[in-house]
C-alpha cells in the first residue's frame, strides 16, 4: 500500500476522486434529462421573430439584445416573421409605503407593469394579452439622495432584466407545450 505524505491511502485518495466524478456526472445528466438550461441561453423554435412595442420600450429592447447570438433571426417587420412579441404597455410607479416621524417618505414600493401578447404569423396567439407585474422595495435615505436615486435605478434594470427573462421563458414554454 503506497501512503501520501498526509498518512493516507492514494488507493483510497483515487476512489474518492472517481466517486465525485461519478457524481458530477450524475447530477450534470439529471440536469440536462429534464431541460435545465442556464438562464440567457433562450432558443426560440422561431426562424424570424419580430418584436414589437407600441412606443419605446427597454424590454423589447433587452429582449432584441437577449435573442442577437441565436439562431432565431430579429425582423423589422412582421410580414417577414414567423412569429410577433408585441410590448403593449411598460410602465414604472412608485408609492410611499411608509413615512418618518417627521412626514417624510422613508420607504417606496416600486413597481414595472409590462403587458405583451404573442402570436405566430398564421395568427394562432400563443400567448394572449398577459400582464407581469414585478415589484421592489426601496428604503429611501434622505441624507444620500444620490446613492438612494442610483438603488431606485438599479432597482428598476433588475425588474425591466427580470421581465425580459420571464417573457422569453414563456416563448419558450408555450411551444415546448404544443
């Protein structure tokens, strides 16, 4: 028997290191048998999409970024797609959900609406008009002003990130389905 220099078997050293092979490569086949896939890998079974927004709207931007490294092709107009997302609404509040002793605001819930609907080119909606709406807290700091207008901002890209990841999961999910 050949022992290490920490007084352990190397026989026993290479069955555990097979064994946390084994078990990566386990776990790494259960992930891939049931779909899992990392988040901003979205394929569309879609040769063109077009995707658009009833005045200017940073999802279907974001969701245009998401989809340039597939191999679903972005169209300018819908005659051309097999498929439209169309953004029908994008729009951000802010409430005061609780105030100092002196009146002021110390607290907001902010909030993105995102309403969308999503049909293929022969007309079949996949998805009818749905509405998501995501919501944040922020805890205001009257003596940073700066810092809290940078947390509200960066606030409202998690939410217009997380909308964006949720509207092409769905895409995807509907025609996984049928």
């Amino acid at each position: 028997m050949i022992i290490n220099k920490l007084g352990r078997s190397l026989a026993l050293e290479d069955a555990l290191k097979n064994t946390v092979k084994f078990a990566a490569c386990i776990v790494i086949t259960a992930l891939a048998g049931c779909g899992f896939q990392l988040r901003g890998s979205y394929e569309l079974p879609y040769k063109a999409l077009h995707v658009s927004a009833m005045g200017s709207s940073i999802i279907a931007s974001q969701i245009r970024r998401e989809l340039t490294d597939t191999p679903t092709k972005l169209v300018s107009a819908s005659k051309d797609a097999n498929a439209t997302l169309t953004i029908i609404e994008e729009r951000r509040d802010r409430q005061i959900l609780s105030l100092s002793g002196a009146g002021r605001a110390v607290e907001y819930e902010l909030r993105l609406a995102v309403s969308y609907q999503f049909v293929e080119k022969d007309g079949t909606v996949k998805i009818p008009t749905s509405q998501l709406d995501l919501k944040r807290i922020l805890v205001y700091n009257e003596r940073q002003v700066i810092a809290s207008q940078q947390e509200e901002a960066l606030l409202y890209q998690d939410m217009e990130r997380d909308a964006t990841g949720q509207i092409l999961r769905r895409m995807i999910a509907v025609n996984r389905n049928n």
